[in-house]
C-alpha cells in the first residue's frame, strides 16, 4: 500500500506539472497565432503595398502576410480543412458567393452592418468598380462614342480602319469579364450586336486587364471596353490623348468584396482586418491601390450596382457558361 500511494502521488505530481505546462504554452501558442493575419487577393503585391502598411499599423505587433492567387485559387483554398489564409480579397463577387453559398465563409454580423453591401453576413462590398471606356484621341472619326449604340455605329462603320486597333479581355480567362459580358447581355439587347461589332474589327483579345492595358499604353490598340476603372487608377498613369469615357447609357458597378473562411486559423484578426478595410483611416491607402473614384465621378446617375445574391450563380452554372461563351467567340472570333 505505501509503494502504491506513492506511485498515486508521482502521477499527480507528473499530471499536475502537465497541466501547468499545457496552461503555459497554450496561450503563448494561441498569441503567436493571433500575432499572424494571412491575407489572399487578386491584386498584384505592388499595387496592395500601401493598403498592406496601413493595415499593418492598425495592428500593432501583428505579423501580416499577403499572397497573390486567382479567384479559383483563393475560392478553392476557402474549402480545404485548414484555410491558407484568412481573409481573402475578390474581385469577382460571384465567385465570393459562391464560396458562401457552399457554406464555406464565416459569419459576422457587425461587418454586415458596416459595408454598403453584403449578403447574409458572410460575403461584404467594400468597393464598386465601375466598367469604364478607354479611347485614344482621333481613333474615332467626330464624335466619340458615350453610349453603346454610339460605340456599336463606330465600329461597325470604321471596322476597316479600326481593324486589330480594338482591345478586349478573354472572358473565358478572366472572371471579371465574364461577369460583366454576362451582366451586359441581362441589361441591353445591344450586347450581341456589340461583340459582332469587334469581330468586324478584328480585335485583339488579351489574357488580363493587366495585359490590355499594357497594349494600351505601348500603342498597339486604340479602344477598350469593360475596362475596370480601379485598374485605369493603379499602377502607371495613362498616355495623353486619352479619354476615360463614362458610359451614359448605364455603367455597370463591380462590388469587390471580402470573406473569411471557416476554416481560419485566424479569425479574430481577420475580423480585425475587416472592420479596419471600413475605417476612415484606410481610405488614402486604398485610393493608392486604385480604390478611389476620380472627381467627374462624384454623381454617376447612370450607375448599375451588381447585386450580391444567388442571382450571380446563375452564369456560374457549367453548362450555361459553355454556351455563353461559344457564342462569345462565335461573334468575336469567328
């Protein structure tokens, strides 16, 4: 009995220096944890350098990490068991819903009450991106075109002269395009006539935003559309001559938004990181980012927001888009 009683006592022993390890180095675990903020987005790390510092002065002490994926990356990475990140940026909000739909975003009511959009708590606006116009001064003859109908009649009267001379995005590339041809052929019986348009003239088709824009400014096109105006105002200014034309018709409004994967490591930081993305403080970081609406902006009564909502699964369905886009390249290509 005595030798069992002091066995009994060298496990309580042992068992009470456990405890006391576990309650020391849990909490040092879960600090360093909370010390580190991953983030994900589909801007470039130059261009998200300023908003990078300013949300890192917001936290203090915190360690933030930010890595550059696609949107089918970062939508694919909210699914896994363990989140590579945990706040992520979309520039294409159907995408985002997406993810929420399939149950994979984090709830929080107070980030629902700040955005100016959001959908059932989970997926949060931050930013519209108007879809803009780009043309070179004297590509087209008199007038330059302020409405589809008008840009439609100059193509399809200039297609010679404006042959290979036109630019536009893949839409079967890129996710922003495609949801703005899809949200253009919902919104005007035109949009058919207007992709025959750039077919008549040859246009180029690039891979990227990004890749236009740079065909752009080297000279090698002349007319854009569906341009994402928060890609006009990053990165380097525009060549003289140039107009960023305002469509008068309607303007189609792009909502960056924002979620948080279930599977975080790191919610209450990225909590901390949404509520800042709202903060007054934020705001010159991120008109440096090219979140910021020039000054001729200020009233745009021709703006048509894009709804967050199931709506935007629509064209997300395989099969609708395989035929979406068939027609697409039927029109520009073919």
């Amino acid at each position: 009995m005595p030798n069992a009683f002091r066995l009994s006592k060298r496990h309580s022993l042992n068992w009470a220096l456990g405890l006391l390890l576990i309650c020391c180095v849990l909490p040092s675990f879960a600090l360093a944890q909370d010390r580190t903020v991953r983030l994900a987005g589909v801007i470039a790390e130059e261009r998200i350098a300023p908003l990078m510092a300013a949300l890192a002065a917001r936290l203090p002490g915190a360690d933030l990490s930010y890595v550059r994926l696609s949107s089918a990356q970062i939508a694919a990475g909210a699914k896994r068991i363990n989140a590579p990140f945990d706040i992520a940026l979309f520039s294409s909000p159907d995408i985002a819903v997406s993810v929420a739909n399939e149950g994979y975003a984090s709830y929080d009511e107070t980030a629902g009450t700040a955005a100016a959009a959001q959908w059932r708590h989970e997926v949060f606006g931050f930013w519209l991106d108007p879809a803009v116009m780009v043309l070179r001064d004297g590509a087209i003859p008199d007038r330059m075109p302020r409405t589809r109908i008008e840009l439609v009649r100059a193509l399809e009267q200039n297609s010679g002269r404006l042959s290979r001379r036109v630019g536009i995005v893949n839409i079967g590339i890129d996710d922003v395009s495609y949801l703005l041809a899809t949200q253009d052929s919902i919104r005007t019986s035109l949009y058919w006539r207007l992709m025959r348009a750039f077919g008549l003239s040859s246009a180029r088709i690039y891979d990227t935003t990004d890749d236009l824009l740079a065909a752009f400014r080297s000279g090698k096109v002349d007319v854009l559309y569906n341009v994402p105006l928060s890609a006009m105002l990053s990165g380097n200014d525009l060549p003289e001559g140039v107009q960023v034309v305002v469509p008068q018709d309607y303007v189609l409004a792009v909502p960056w938004t924002v979620l948080m994967p279930k599977s975080a490591t790191n919610l209450r930081g990225a909590r901390i990181v949404l509520d800042a993305l709202y903060s007054v403080e934020i705001k010159p970081a991120l008109a440096e980012t090219g979140f910021r609406y020039p000054a001729e902006f200020a009233a745009l009564d021709s703006l048509q927001r894009i709804e967050l909502g199931p709506e935007l699964l629509v064209f997300r369905d395989m099969i609708k888009r395989s035929k979406f886009l068939d027609i697409w390249f039927q029109m520009v290509v073919n």
